[in-house]
C-alpha cells in the first residue's frame, strides 16, 4: 500500500510541475488582457475616451483620488467608466 501512495504522489507531482508554466502563461494573458489601456482601446471611443478611461483607472488603481480633470465630455466620461474599472490595492 505505501509504494502505491509513493507513486501516486510522485506522479502527481511530476504532472503539476509540467503544468504549472502552462498556467502562469494563461494568468499573465488574463491579467494583460484586462490592462486599462487594452480595454479602454477596445472600447471603440475617441482618443478623449479612451485617455479618460485610463487615466481613470490608473488612478483608482493607485488609490489617488477621483479627478476627471480633462478638456472635454468624452475624457469625463471615459474617467467615470476607468475610475469604475479599477482597484484601490
């Protein structure tokens, strides 16, 4: 019984080492993926827009406080929709 649970925990051991790169290769696409700047552009807004969205969420990201301070609308706009996407950490 203890040779079986030996290789049993060997195997398991040997098929999460080769899958473990495959997985932080996937995390790092997911969290890339979900980058303010590839967001925000895929949004289909203007450059005002998009320029909002990120300064927004870059700011909620950084705990700074909420400023939509921009030259049109649409940068305010954006900033709101950026600011909700972020995360104080």
């Amino acid at each position: 019984m203890n040779a079986r649970t030996g290789i049993l925990v060997i195997a398991l051991e040997v098929v999460s080492l080769a899958l473990a790169p495959t997985l932080i290769i996937n995390q790092s696409a997911d969290a890339q993926s979900l980058s303010s700047k590839g967001w925000c552009e895929s949004q289909g807004k203007s450059i005002n827009w998009v320029n909002g969205c990120k300064n927004g969420w870059y700011d909620h990201d950084h705990c700074w406080s909420y400023d939509p301070d921009g030259e049109s609308n649409a940068f305010y706009n954006g900033y709101k929709i950026g600011w909700k996407k972020g995360h104080c950490k």
